[in-house]
C-alpha cells in the first residue's frame, strides 16, 4: 500500500510521507502569496 522509497537507517520515506509533504509546502506556499 505504501512502498518505501528509500530508508536512513530506521528512519523510512513513503510514498504517502511525501504525498503528505508535499500537500503541507504546496498549502503553505499558495497560502503565503
């Protein structure tokens, strides 16, 4: 459901982290201009 993009030690990036990030910037971004 959520594959790891890529891993540092025991910490896991996925791909629905990203989505999520990416959500959380792009907001902040549109909501600052």
């Amino acid at each position: 459901m959520y594959p790891v993009l890529f891993r540092f030690g025991s910490f896991e990036v996925t791909t629905f982290g990203v989505m999520v990030a990416l959500g959380a910037l792009v907001g902040l971004w549109v909501f600052r201009r």
